[in-house]
C-alpha cells in the first residue's frame, strides 16, 4: 500500500504546481469543492463530458460485457471444481491398511478425490488405463503404472497426487525392508518436518499469477478504450465545428483540459466498480482468483492505470487536434497504440515466465511502458518504494512536459480545417 501513498502523493503535488503555473489571471470565480484548484470553466466541461459518456449505450454494454467476462473467470472454475470428477486408481492384488492411508493422504496433498477399482490382472488394468478409465493402477504395492509420462514441471492434480503416492508408498517399502517395527514405523510417517528460519526475505515469484494478468488485461483494456474516446472526441468537435463555439467561451486549455478530465473520471469510476465487483463476486463464492493477492500490487496497478491515461490522453488529444474525418483517425489510431501493445505483450510473457529480465526492468521508468511493467515487478518483490518512487516521479513530470506540448498542438491545429494537419507544420510553426 505504501507504494499507491507515495504515487498519489507525488501525483497530487505535480498536478497541482502545474496548475498554478498554467492559471492566467482572471476574476475569482467560486469552483466546485470536489474539483478542488480546478476553474469552473474546466469543471464545466468535464461534467459535460462525463453526461455524453454515461448517456452512451458503448459505455454501458460494454461495462456489462466486461463484468460479464469477469464473473464467468471466477465462477466457472468453482463450479469446475465442485464437479471435478475423483481420480480412478486401479489396484492389483491385495492393498495394506498402510498403503490406503498413504494413498488417501497422497490424494489429500494434491487436493484431489480418488476411487479405488480392483483389478485381475497387471494386463488387464494397462487395457483400462490405455482406453482411459484409470488414471494411474497400483500393482502388488510396488508398481505405479500411468499412460502417459509425468513432465517434472506438471502442477495437474492428477501429476501432483502421481508425484506424491510414489514418494510416500517409496517410503513405506523402505522402512518394511529396514525391518523396524509397526510402532516405529509409524512414528517416522508422522514425523513433522524441520523448522525452516530465513536469513534474509525472499521474493514471492509466481509463473502465472491470475491477478497479474487480470489487472494488465484492466490497464490495456482502460488505456485503448477512453483515449480512443478522446481522439474521436475531438475530431468530432474539429469537424462538426462545434469547437468553434467553446473555444468563443473558453481557452483551448482549458477545453482540453476539461475533456481528458471529464472522460478519466468516467474511467476510473468503471474501473473501481469492475475491481470493486471482482472482489465482492470472488469473496461470495469462494475463488481463489483474487485470493493471496497483497493490496499493494492491486494499488499499484490501480495508480499505474491513472499515471497511464495521464500520460497518454493528452498525445491522443493532440493527435485528435490534427484530424476531421473517419479515415483519419483510424490511419492515426494504430501508431498511437503501438507503445501500449508493446507494453501489454511484454508484461504478459514477464509474468507467464515469471522472471523479469533487464530490459523490462528498463521498461518500467519508461512512461508509454512503465504502466504495464511496474505493477508486475511489484507483484515479484522486485522493486523497492524508492525505485517506485522515481518511476511515477519520472512518469508525472513526462505527463508535465507531453501536456504542455500537446496543449500547444491542439491550440495550433483544432481550428484548421479542409486537410489534415502535419505535426512536422506545427513544431516547426511554433519553433517561430
């Protein structure tokens, strides 16, 4: 948690410093308390922005779609679980009192159920197991028989109660073959194993960590959907001449400033109920989805999505600036989307791998990557709250810097109509 704290925080005082350097003098008008340092006319805005958003249908169908897809995430794999059928182990011969109890705590400590069917023959159980109806058949107490070869890297629970009725049932037959006593032989079966104390803490790595991937699926989703309203949003202003109109009442960064506001709250409001709804749905029926999670990867990646859609709204306003019809924008779309693909995909293969290697380290002090990388090295323990630290220092005063550069764009271009702007005509029309 401290991680989002420390974020916040720089990201509360960067946007306020930057505020007051951008307020012009002018008469004292009264602002909305929730707003805070923000004008009215700014305010103004953004709550039109927010009415357009929530009026649409987009916004609610695919806010349905998407907790749609979340409830299926959790829900199927309970009910796959409570209906998962028991794991069929065939035996031949006679079975002792002591290899049912280590069969059942073999199935115990891979979280599997068993039944247990009685076979002829050696032949007759390898038939059954080649036409699928046993999965693994127990010989004479000292055969373990199962269709296919077990991979060391296999975490099936059929691969994990296989691993575990070997080495136990290998345990048995040494200590019968030690000659030792029932009584011994059962005190060195129950034996506890030896207290573990670490000298230094490790880090909790986990090869496919559900959350990791829920929460970068979140950010990619987020990132492409609201800055894509926000190029067509200006467009449509640009070619419907309506900007014309606002621009008479207000500054034009102050309509920018409005709109990526406006829309980013909309934003933040669906995903606070998508993480709030995973939460509450996991909880009621039990998943382990979201279960072991620690906070701060949920709010890191939670503060990387805001840092994210700082950064990059304001390159797709400018970009929205330069445009006015359809064909446009979709020329423009796939360019401007290209640093965050790369980020997603790479965060993604990190966190199958589950090891972080140099360059994506680098990627998270990068601002077009750092949201897709950041919260995955905070999910490894990988990342200390001062390197957080610099990376949302060093993403808020890139967003400082693109801000004041796509404001000077949108200022130049929102007004010119009939072609399509170059920015190569705009940066060297303001280097005049």
């Amino acid at each position: 948690m401290k991680y989002a704290v420390i974020g916040i925080v720089v990201a509360l005082v960067a946007i306020r410093v930057w505020l007051r350097r951008r307020r012009r003098p002018r008469a004292s008008v009264p602002s909305p308390l929730w707003l805070g340092p923000l004008t009215s006319d700014i305010a103004m805005i953004s709550a039109r922005e927010i009415r357009e958003r929530l009026r649409g249908r987009v916004l609610r169908i695919g806010t349905v779609i998407i907790l749609g897809i979340i409830a299926a995430a959790i829900v199927i794999p309970v009910l796959d679980k409570s209906t998962s059928t028991p794991e069929h182990v065939g035996f031949v011969g006679h079975v002792t009192r002591l290899q049912s109890q280590l069969i059942a705590a073999s199935a115990s400590e891979a979280g599997a159920s068993y039944r247990m069917i009685p076979e002829a023959s050696k032949g007759e159980a390898r038939s059954k197991l080649q036409s699928g109806q046993l999965d693994l058949a127990l010989v004479n107490g000292e055969l373990l028989m199962v269709q296919t070869a077990i991979s060391p890297t296999d975490s099936s629970t059929n691969a994990l109660f296989v691993q575990a009725l070997a080495r136990n049932l290998g345990v048995a037959r040494a200590i019968a073959a030690a000659g030792i006593s029932r009584s011994q032989a059962s005190a060195v079966l129950s034996a506890k194993p030896l207290t573990v104390i670490a000298l230094a803490k490790g880090s909790a790595k986990s090869p496919v960590h559900s959350v990791s991937i829920f929460g970068l699926v979140i950010v990619f989703v987020m990132l492409t959907q609201y800055n894509t309203w926000i190029l067509m949003g200006v467009m449509e202003e640009k070619s419907s001449r309506v900007v014309e109109v606002l621009l008479a009442a207000v500054r034009p960064m102050q309509l920018l400033a409005g709109k990526v506001l406006g829309i980013g709250m909309v934003a933040f409001a669906q995903a606070t109920l998508i993480l709030g709804f995973a939460l509450l749905l996991g909880n009621a029926v039990g998943s382990s989805f979201l279960h072991g999670t620690a906070p701060a990867t949920l709010a890191a990646t939670f503060l990387w999505l805001v840092l994210g859609y700082a950064f990059y709204c304001w390159v797709y306003a400018a970009a929205g600036s330069t445009v006015e019809r359809q064909d446009q924008v979709q020329s423009l779309a796939f360019p401007l989307s290209i640093p965050i693909i790369f980020g997603y995909v790479t965060a993604i293969t990190t966190v199958s791998t589950g090891s972080a290697s140099g360059l994506f380290k680098v990627l998270a002090y990068l601002p077009p990557t750092a949201p897709f990388a950041m919260p995955v090295l905070v999910g490894f323990g990988e990342v200390t709250w001062w390197e957080f630290a610099a990376s949302a220092i060093v993403s808020v005063a890139s967003t400082v810097l693109v801000a004041r550069l796509a404001s000077d764009i949108y200022r130049r271009a929102i007004l010119q109509t009939g072609q399509r702007v170059r920015l190569r005509e705009l940066v060297s029309r303001g280097s005049r």
